[in-house]
C-alpha cells in the first residue's frame, strides 16, 4: 500500500498559504459570534494554524520509508514482535473531533525485523491525519505486512472518540475496539490467542 502522491492535490494544496488559513479561522470565529480583533483572539488564528500543521502532520509524510532500513541479524528469529500501549491521538474525519487511545502491534518477521521506534512511527503517521479507527487499523496493518514482508501482522486499537464523548450522544465512558489481522495472526488462531493475551497483560 504505497503512498501515492496525487499531484493535483499537491498543487492546490501549495495555492493555499498559511495566511489564507488564518483568514479562514477568521470568518469561523466571527461565524461563532466571536470578535477576531479582541485582544485574547489577535494571535489564535495563526497559533491554530501552527497546531493543525502539527495535528496533521501524517499527511506529509511516507510510513514506507521510515520502514525502509530492516535488520537481518537477528540470529533466526521467526516468532511474534509484539509492541503495546503506543498512544494515539488523531482525529475523526467526520466532526474533527479529537480520537485518544492507544494501538497494540505485532508482527511475524520472515527474515528481517524492523527498529523498535519504527512501529510506532507508523502508527503516529497514519493517526496524524483526519481518521477513521477502522480505516486507521487497517492501514497500520497494510503497511507494515507489506513494506517488512513478514509472516503476519495484527493491530488493536482501543480508543475514546470525542465525537460521542462531548458531543452528541455524550457516552463519557464508552470506548472503542478495532483488531486486524493479517498471515499467520488470521490463518492460525494460536498466534491470534497468544497475541490477545500478550496485549492483555497491564502493567502495575
């Protein structure tokens, strides 16, 4: 599942300056009933700026290539690397509401392993971009079954969404759980079993 650039996009993209976005946060403060020019709000459209570039930032970057550099001496390991509790924080694409959680990831080498940071970096790219939680599982899993060609892949998210949470519905306490599995996690249940118990496991 390479990244593909669509350079249309690009190209409209570059036509929108930082200044024109500030304009835009703009017109939805007055929209609020807001007075962009009171003291307290001279500066909040640029600081807005500055942080969607940074809540957002998976747009602009290739999870491919943070996996590109892989190790092959790792003595025949050929048995799970599960790595737990990554924080996620993103946000849903439908209200722009705020996604917390965290992800669990494991995966099967064939004949390499990939860094440790690797795994969440993956994570942090994909979730730093307007989300789904199922869409989001699956290309965490997507990416790394390819681009580490491994034996198996499996991802858990357990999220709270914001959507629901403070808006709407307003279940404070509901949570959300997706799980995808890929190779051996899908083919053969021990992996999947053992890999649910290993995430599991809290620590005190």
């Amino acid at each position: 599942m390479k990244l593909v650039k669509d350079t249309k996009l690009d190209q409209e993209i570059k036509k929108v300056s930082d200044k024109d976005a500030e304009e835009a946060f703009k017109k939805i403060l007055t929209w609020m009933g807001e007075n962009p020019n009171r003291e307290g709000l001279l500066e909040t459209p640029k600081r807005v700026v500055k942080a969607f570039k940074e809540y957002f930032k998976g747009y602009k970057e290739d999870p491919n290539q943070i996996l590109d550099k892989t190790f092959g001496d790792v003595d025949g390991y050929d048995d799970m690397v599960v790595q737990k509790n990554i924080s996620v924080q993103s946000h849903c694409e439908h209200h722009m509401a705020p996604i917390i959680g965290k992800a669990h990831v494991a995966y099967i080498p064939k004949e390499r392993v990939v860094g440790l940071s690797k795994l969440a970096r993956v994570v942090e790219v994909f979730s730093k971009r307007l989300q789904t939680q199922e869409r989001l599982t699956m290309q965490i899993a997507n990416t790394l079954m390819e681009s580490l060609d491994a034996k198996g892949v499996a991802v858990t998210i357990d999220s709270t969404h914001q959507c629901m949470t403070m808006r709407g519905i307003k279940k404070e306490q509901a949570t959300t759980v997706t799980n995808y599995y890929l190779g051996q996690f899908k083919e053969d249940l021990s992996y999947q079993n053992r890999y649910l118990r290993f995430i599991s496991i809290t620590k005190d």
